[in-house]
C-alpha cells in the first residue's frame, strides 16, 4: 500500500513529537465527586478502628484518623475530632462499661449529641506489594427508628440518569435485593421458636386454599382435567382452564380467581421487599411511630490489593487529579503505607456513598505535559 505525501508527513510528524518528548494530547483523568445523600445523618463521630487481621502492627487510631479526614471532606458531613471522641470514649467506658453491641453503640452517639457513630475494623492487611487492605465499617445511628439503608437507595431509577449508574452498583443493588427478599424464604426452625408452626399454619390458611385430589382417580392418560375444589365456605367452583387462559372461579395450585380471565399472581409474603423501596417515599403528613433497631444502618466491606486493576485505575485517579508535590506518581501510593491507607479509606467512602445516590457527576480533568510549555 502506497501512502500519499500528506500521511507520510503526518507520521514523520508524529515520530518527530514523540521524540522530542512533546505530547501531542493531553491526559485526561476522572476526578470523583461525592456529597453527603444521608440529611439525618450530618454530625458523625469516628471511633479508632479495631484490628482483627493478622498483622500486629495495624495501628486502629491511624486508620481511624485516615477515615476521620477522609469523610471530613466529603461536602454536608461534620465529624467529631478523633481527640474528642477518644475522650468521651474513655469516659464513657468507665461509668457504664465498653459498647459492645448495637444498643451500646446507638446510647454512645446520644451521649456524644451526634446523629451516627462510625464502628471500623481492619480485617486484613498486608504492607509489602502489592499492599492489601481490607475493611469493614458499621455506622450506628443515633435514632433507633433508623433502619438500614441499603444499596441502590436513592439512585434515579426509572429516569434517563439510570443508564450511568456503574455497573458494579447496579450489581451490588440486585444483590441485596434478592438477599432481603430470601430472607423472607428461608425455613425457620420451628422446634427452636415456640409458636412459629400455629403461626405458619395461620399464615397458610389466609393464603391459600389446600386442594385435595383423590390419587385413585387420576388418570395420567387422559386429557386435562381440573377438579372443582371446595372453598372455605364449602361452595364448589366450576372453573376451567379454557385455551390456556384463567377462567372464573378457578383454583389452581390454591389460589382463586375471582374475575374472568383475571391474571394470575402469587401472594407475596408481609414486608416483601420490592424494587421500589429503592425510590424514597414521599413526605408524610404525621411522624411515624419507630420500630426499634438495633443494626447498623450502613454497611459497607471491602478489600482493596494493589495488583487490581479497578483499584490502581481509581488510584491513579486520586493522585494524578490531586495536587501531589511528589513526583513518585500512584505508584508511590502502593510503597507508602500511610498513603495507601488513606487512600482505602477514601475509596471505602466514596463507594458506600455513591451506591446509595451521593455520587455527582465526576470532574473531567485534562492536563498537558510540562514538556509542551
């Protein structure tokens, strides 16, 4: 293939740029912007991390400081100094012992006047490369009316914004949706919960009608079929099944239908959780009575190693569009403990906010090399 003169000069001055060292583009970078989405949730207290890895030398207090900085600069947040919540720690250990269990944490950030406390824990961590951290993190409301604030809260579903929800987020939303939802499946124990089985049993009388068939009757040959069942009220119904569709007065695997050609839906168990508990409700006209919690109402874990690559692109990220005086790069970031620390630490935050709607639109940030100028 022959190139015409104008190509040939368009690589020559190509190989002429890139060899004097000129970029001929600049480097673009995503710079993350996140706000506070929680309006309930503005003062919070950070305590000092607990370790619970294997590396003796984690020190709690640093990470925690590190995590204390970090949701200090994210805008509608106010956290306690680390200085103030030790002290009231200490003092408050001492007059009615050391929170250990939800209940203990929520009367502590009454006691502290904050709307959450901040419970962290390393669970893993690693500093020679590639580096490894991973974290747990609880935040305990203050109001035990509070209750959890899953994944996918708050985010514009049903809008055209949708489509930018991050991939990872919209997996994480689906994941705990179905979590929840299974629970409301899984069997339960009746021989541990006295009074669970009448209660099931009440349950499944309210639900649905139990259809008997005699087995000595059916013929697994003959054309289909359907009984005409007894109600509760012991009145027969006559429905069929004509041309696959739902005629009246039908009962197929216990439920009744009650209108012609009436759409078939299987109840749904109390307190379902749906997709649309994903959306926030709208204001309501009187305050609603609490219903006592003790969990936390955020909860996000993660582990961050320095060989992946979602985790040096987001890093790279932080430290290019940063005003680092450093010339080490994000690479430095992975040698330097303190620096990767905090890092972890901001991007733990930056995660749990933006899957639950405080993600803005991200900066675009496009910077030309020195040796252009």
């Amino acid at each position: 293939m022959k190139l015409t003169s104008s190509i040939r000069f368009a690589f020559a001055a190509l190989i002429v740029f890139s060899i004097g060292g000129c970029s001929l583009f600049p480097e673009t970078r995503n710079r993350d912007v996140i706000h506070n989405p929680f309006p309930q949730l503005k003062r919070v207290a950070v305590l000092p991390f607990f370790n619970q890895s294997e590396e003796p030398t984690v020190d709690g207090d640093a990470v925690g400081s590190q995590y204390y900085a970090s949701l200090q600069a994210v805008p509608g947040f106010e956290v306690l100094p680390m200085g103030v919540t030790k002290t009231a720690w200490i003092q408050y250990s001492l007059h009615n012992g050391e929170p250990r269990t939800g209940a203990d944490f929520q009367a502590f950030a009454r006691h502290l006047g904050v709307e959450a406390v901040v419970v962290g824990a390393v669970t893993d961590f690693k500093s020679f490369y590639p580096p490894q951290m991973a974290m747990t993190v609880h935040w305990y409301a203050a109001n035990e009316g509070f209750h959890a604030i899953p994944p996918g809260y708050g985010l514009p579903w049903g809008t055209e914004q949708e489509k930018q929800i991050p991939r990872r987020v919209l997996r994480e939303a689906e994941f705990e949706l179905a979590r929840s939802q299974l629970a409301t499946q899984s069997p339960i124990s009746v021989d541990e919960t006295p009074g669970v089985q009448n209660a099931i049993q009440q349950t499944s009388a309210n639900r649905q009608v139990d259809v008997q068939f005699d087995a000595e009757e059916v013929d697994p040959f003959a054309e289909p079929n359907f009984a005409a069942p007894m109600s509760p009220e012991g009145e027969i119904y006559g429905g069929q099944i004509m041309d696959g569709e739902i005629m009246e007065g039908e009962i197929v695997d216990g439920e009744y239908f009650h209108g012609e050609h009436e759409t078939w839906e299987t109840p749904l168990p109390p307190a379902w959780p749906d997709p649309t508990d994903l959306i926030p409700d709208g204001p309501s006209p009187v305050r609603p009575m609490a219903i006592t919690n003790h969990e936390p109402i955020l909860t996000h874990t993660k582990i961050y190693r320095g060989d992946d690559p979602y985790v040096t692109g987001r890093l790279a990220d932080y430290v290019e569009t940063g005003d680092d005086a450093r010339n080490s790069g994000w690479q430095g970031y992975l040698k330097r403990t303190d620096d990767f620390v905090r890092f972890c630490c901001h991007l733990h935050i930056t995660e749990m906010l933006e899957s639950r709607g405080g993600r803005d639109q991200s900066d675009f940030i496009m910077r030309w090399s020195l040796s252009r100028y």
